[in-house]
C-alpha cells in the first residue's frame, strides 16, 4: 500500500488547504463570456466549439485560451507572420486578458517544429530560484513544510521571469514581423479596457482574500474594494505602458531595466512574506535550448520538454506502458482505464523520485524512457487488478545516486498555446504563473508568479536529498507537458493542457483519443476526464466519467469525483489543418 503511504504524506505541507482551494476555483465553466459581440470568424468559432466540430483550414491555425489572444496571433498569421511572431502576440494578450493564467511575470517551455529543417527544438524559459535561497525555502523554523498558501502568497514563492526573454528569444531566432507591431494589440487593448470574462470574475471572487493582501493587486482586481464582475471593462494602462517599454527596450527592460527593478522592489517589499530576488538574478537569467524528448509510441514520435519539466518523461512512460495494449474500446471501458491509471502511477512514482532540473542533478532520461525499461516496468498490468503498490524503478542510471521522494503542489492556472503558420512551422507553448493569480503580487500591470512552490516542500526524507528540493539557481519542476506529435518526422499533432500535475494524464489523454480512440481534435479535448496521478483515481464530475467509478473501485482503486478544469488545445495537422479547443474553458480556434 506505499501508495496510500505517499498519499498521505501529499496532505502534508497544506495539501488539503491546496486541495480545498483548488475545488473551490476550479469550476467556473467556459461560458459564452460576451465574446460573440467580437462578431466574424471568432462567433463562427465559438459556435463551431458549441456544436462540438473542429475548426478546418488549409494554410495556418492557432488555438488558445481567449478569444482576444487568438484573434491576435489569427491577425499575425494573416499578414504573413510566423508562429512565432503568432506566439509573441497571443501571450501578450493573454496577460492582459487572462492574467491570472500566464504573463510576463510567470515561466513557459515552447516546444518548436521548424518546417525548413524538419526539427525539433524546445526552449526552456522556465522561472529560476533567486541565488539567495536555501532549500528550506518553504519550511518553519523546526524543517516542517509551510502551509500551502502561507508559501503562495508574498515574495517568497516569485522566481525570476522567463517569458519575456523566452519571447524575445522566439522572436529573434524564428519571427518575420517588426517587434513592437506584436505588441501593439494588446497595448491598445490594454489602454481602452476589455470586458471582464466570466471566468476570470469568477476566480476573482473566489480569491478575493488572498488578492486583498497587495494594494496594486487589489486596487486592479478588486476596485472599490469589490471584486470585478463579467463585463466589466477593465483597462490596464500599466500594463500598456509595460509593453510599450517591451516594445522599445526589448527584453532588457525586465533583466535590467526599470520594469525589473520595480519588480525585485515588490518582492523583496511584499509585506509579511518578503522574496529574496535581486538584480542579480534578473541579470543572470537565460533561455536555456533543451534536447527534445521524443519517446515512441506507436509509430509515432512524442516530442516534448524535458527536464525541469517532468511532462515529456511522464507522458512518454505512460504511452510507453500502453503501447502493448488494444486501447480501442474507448475512454470508458473500466479495463482501458485500468491500464492508463495504473500505467499513469508508475510514471507518477519515477516522477516523484527522479525528475528535477537535471542542470543541478542528473535525471536518467534516456533510461526512464527507454523502451526495454518501460516495458520491463509494464509487465506488473499484465493483471486485472489495480496494482497494490506502486514503487519508483529502477532505470538505467549513469550515476550512482538516490533521491527520496519529492513533496509537492500545484494549483490552477496555466494556458496553452497550439499555432501552425504557412510555411508548416508549428509551436506548441504552455505558459505560467503557476497558482491561480501566482503570488498575488502585482507590478507595471502584470502579475508575479509563484513558481517556486513547485519545488519540494520537504527538501530530505530520512536524510535522504530530494532531487526537486529548492536550490539557488535552480528550475522547479514542471508538469508542463506541450507537445509535438510526429509520425514519420513530420508533424501530425500539437497538444497541451494546463491542469498541474494532471496535465500529464490530459495530454495523455489527448494523444490516445486522436491515435486509439480515432476521435476528431475537438472530441479529443472534450473526453470526459479520468486521471490517477498517483493515488486516487480522479473522474470528472457531472460527466459519463462517473460511470467508471463502480468498476474502478471493485479493481480496488481509491475514487474521487471532481471538477477537472484542463485547458487543451489541439491543432491536427494532416492535408489541411484541425483544431480544437476544450469546451471547459474560454478558447477558441481560427484558421484560414
Ligand atoms: O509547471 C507546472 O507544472 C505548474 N506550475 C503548472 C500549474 C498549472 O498547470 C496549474 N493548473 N491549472
């Protein structure tokens, strides 16, 4: 029963405080949100997401979670411009828009195709712990872990920025478009006001409290001292003044410049829970180019982002342990899940054990990934059973080291960005501020994150070293997982979620519908939901997902029924183009 035991350790550390929040914030439903008065191709995509159809076009496509984003990146690609131009411009505009999600104070990983040379690149532009900090960040004076949000909120959790260098850096290596023309939409949007989305009014109101504690965070979100309701129009002129001293200065501005000093100003001012980021880290951060992970399945090929995220590792296992199995029954045959959950706990245990930021300990990925180990590891789901223990294994390690098991939490925000351009070049970005409204600091009109709580909380076990424990300089661990589906070595998917470390199980998920279930990308983003990360097995409530809990629960599965808000966009690239976009939340698709 060790996994019940690792279970149980989860609720330390105000897990079950997280786990409350996380219930209370995560069903505010897609909502039609006002966004058919954007009237053309946005009402016929929110009507094609109603009827449940894809989107088709032939040349370019791009997915993501608002409606005002995508109609930015649409606009680039129109006129000629890249998937990275496309990328610049919807991030921009999901910060204005979807701040609570991403932005310019949070972290992303692009995983990038380029069509000219049929490569596969991902860049890393995850946050990094300020050089000040000690890997007993989160805990109290005795070594016990902090409460959840007691780490969330304040200074202590910020990580330097990565997304505005990530996107000068897509910009300059893959962009066609004049840089500050990217930005222009949502500066102008910014300065005129947009009408408040259901959704985000709906976080809003339920993080009222937390979002009291920063007079810049409140005097936005909570003007007059009353949450913003759907509708209203809120006009972020900091934030246009920020983009346009992005747009003049370029990244330099936020790694040097005047944005970055206002930002280590705020953290290390945060009243009650200072950070301790300086300058410094602003001036040392970089972009960091990772080697793609591209384990099999099928015949395909799933390219992801490695370490520090854990996404690529753990979704390639967890196909890796189907692949010996005929999945085609569909999403709600008790046996097919059965294999996906228990399938999704052995990667879970390797993942709690040995993924960190492998540029501060070494992570075996070729061993965890390779396919003899996998299959190796598979074996145990020859049964039909839910596996009664559930232990990390041991793969192919070229050096002699042991970790414990790492204690950490995530929360809901997250978006992700799905873009093919003309010329066949694809980029799938899932970008964060890691907790619903990050570190509930604000500055220049964007939020902080609160990445750092993606460490471990416990930084030893038994005096054993956790790999993901906090470090000076060092990348907590994501579950971020974009991805890039090839067959052939050319591209046939792009996918990604937001959802914590459930995003593993969505994109999963995703892959399997498109490839065994044979379902349309919009299907695939629609499936009713069944994700066991580690221990209980989690069934999306109000959905025909609650059908499988009798049958989970007599193969002897713990169950829990709740709301499981991902965030997926899929493009499906063939002879022309498909895409879709998860009816739980705001987005969209539009292509041409
Ligand atoms: O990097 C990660 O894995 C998390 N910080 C992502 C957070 C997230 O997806 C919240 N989800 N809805």
């Amino acid at each position: 029963m060790k996994h019940l035991v690792l279970t149980a350790a989860l609720l330390l550390a105000g897990t079950v405080e997280a786990q409350q929040a996380a219930d209370t914030v995560a069903p505010e439903g897609a909502g039609a949100g006002g966004f058919e008065e954007m009237g053309g191709a946005v009402a016929a995509a929110l009507d094609a997401k109603a009827a449940g159809r894809p989107v088709e076009a032939a040349e370019w496509m791009v997915a993501a979670a608002n409606p005002h984003a995508v109609k930015a990146g649409a606009d680039v690609l129109a006129r000629g411009g890249t998937a990275a131009d496309a990328l610049v411009a919807v991030q921009v505009m999901l910060g204005l828009v979807e701040p609570q999600s991403s932005g310019l104070g949070g972290g992303a990983f692009l995983v990038w195709y380029e069509a000219a040379t049929g490569e596969v690149t991902t860049l890393d532009g995850r946050e990094t712990a300020p050089l000040a900090v000690t890997p007993r960040l989160f805990q109290d004076a005795e070594g016990e872990p902090l409460k959840f949000f007691d780490a969330v909120v304040g200074g202590r959790s910020v990580g330097t920025p990565g997304t505005p260098a990530l996107l000068a850096e897509v910009h300059a290596r893959w962009g066609s478009q004049d840089w500050a023309s990217l930005l222009q939409p949502a500066q102008e949007l910014a300065r005129a006001g947009f009408a408040v989305s259901p959704r985000l009014a709906g976080l809003v109101a339920g993080d009222a409290e937390r979002l009291r504690s920063s007079d810049a965070t409140a005097a936005y979100f909570l003007p007059g001292g009353a949450p913003v309701s759907a509708g209203t129009v809120l006009k972020n002129p900091d934030y246009a003044a920020t983009l346009e001293t992005f747009a003049a200065q370029g990244a330099a501005a936020f790694y040097g410049g005047s944005i970055g000093r206002d930002i280590v100003a705020t953290v290390q001012g945060a009243e009650g829970n200072p950070g301790v980021l300086s300058e410094v880290d602003l001036a040392i951060y970089r972009v960091k180019e990772r080697p793609a992970v591209c384990p099999p399945y099928r015949e395909y090929q799933v390219c992801g982002m490695g370490p520090p995220s854990s996404g690529a590792v753990a979704v390639g296992q967890i196909l890796g342990a189907l692949e010996g199995h005929d999945l085609s029954s569909g999403p709600l045959d008790p046996e097919v899940r059965r294999l996906m959950g228990d399938a999704g706990r052995l990667a879970f245990a390797d993942r709690g054990r040995y993924l960190a930021d492998s540029d501060f300990v070494p992570v075996p990925v070729s061993g965890l990934i390779d396919p003899a180990y996998m299959a190796e590891r598979a074996k145990v789901l020859e049964t039909d059973r839910s596996l009664e223990s559930v232990a990390p294994g041991n793969p192919t390690f070229d050096h002699a080291l042991n970790w414990a098991d790492d204690e950490s939490i995530e929360l809901p925000s997250t978006s992700h960005i799905s873009i093919v351009d003309a010329a066949g070049n694809v980029a799938s970005m899932t970008t964060t501020i890691e907790n619903a409204f990050g570190s509930r600091l604000m500055t220049n009109g964007f939020l902080l994150n609160n990445e750092l709580t993606d460490f471990s909380f416990r930084s030893h076990r038994d005096g054993v070293p956790v790999a993901n424990r906090a470090e000076p300089g060092k990348r907590p661990r994501s579950s971020m997982a974009p991805t890039i589906v090839l067959r052939d070595g050319q591209p046939v998917l792009a996918v990604g979620s937001p959802g914590g470390s459930r995003i593993i199980g969505y994109v999963v998920q995703a892959i399997v519908g498109v490839i065994d279930w044979g379902l349309d990308v919009q299907q695939a983003t629609a499936v009713a939901h069944a994700v066991n990360r580690f221990g209980a097995y989690d069934l999306e409530e109000g959905t025909e997902a609650v059908t499988l809990e009798a049958p989970l629960t007599a193969m002897g599965f713990e169950v829990n029924t709740r709301a499981l808000t991902s965030g997926l966009h899929l493009i499906g690239i063939g002879e022309g183009l498909t895409g879709g976009a998860d009816p739980r939340r705001e987005g969209i698709v539009l292509g041409e």
